[in-house]
C-alpha cells in the first residue's frame, strides 16, 4: 500500500515545504478557515491559505498531539505558540479516491489565538498578492 495522504501531510509539515500541496490538493477541494465566513472553494485557493499555514504556524514548537483517522477523513489535534500565545486547534481532513485532499477544516482556540492567527495570516495572503 502506497503513503496515504495523512502520512503525506505529515512529511510537508515536518519539512516546512508547501511544495508538495500541488499533487496532494484536488481540483474541487474546499478551504474552511477559522475566520472567514464563506467557504474557500478551488484548489488554488485552498492551496494559498495552506501555504500561508506553513509560513505562520508550522514554527518549532507546533505538533500534533492527537489523531482520528477514518477511511477517508481525519482530525489532527494540534498546539502550537505564536508570540507567547498557546494554540491549541484542530485539522479535519477528507480525501477522495485518489488520495487528494478534497476538504480541509481549521478549528482553533481560545479567542486571543484566533485573532492573532488571523492577524498573521491575512499579512501572510497580502504579501503573496
């Protein structure tokens, strides 16, 4: 049996690379942000706003502490510290038949580290425009 998408998942965010986002995201994958409203539609899209994950949560200190792993979808615990800001949330993957993503899900807590995300990641989205 070939590497599954979670096992995929878990060496880009161990390198610190989005590189290998491009084979891994299908072309209708959905992006659900923690702060924005509407769902991220495209594999662009979804591929932007998780690109921008590696460049302002995969630091040093962020790991996943918990896993849920279905036949297709998962939950991926994670904590993680930004500016002296504990962050603890949660990744909701779904995949399709040939092992892409199709939905990625962003939960986090508590409100302080939500907005500072959001602060870094909106800075993060303006300066790959």
């Amino acid at each position: 049996m070939g590497t599954t998408v979670i096992e995929r998942w878990h060496q880009l965010v161990k390198s610190g690379n989005p590189e290998g986002l491009e084979e891994l995201i299908a072309e209708n994958a959905v992006f659900y942000s923690p702060v924005v409203h509407r769902p991220q539609e495209g594999k662009a899209i979804t591929q932007l706003y998780l690109s921008a994950a590696f460049l302002v949560l995969f630091n040093g200190k962020f790991r996943y502490v918990r896993e849920i792993i279905g036949e297709r979808d998962a939950m991926l615990e994670f904590e993680t510290e930004i500016d002296g800001i504990q962050i603890n949330g949660i990744d909701i993957i779904c995949w399709n038949a040939d092992q892409q993503i199709t939905e990625f899900k962003v939960l986090i807590r508590p409100l302080k580290a939500i907005l500072l995300v959001k602060d870094k990641m909106a800075a993060m989205l303006e300066a790959s425009q």
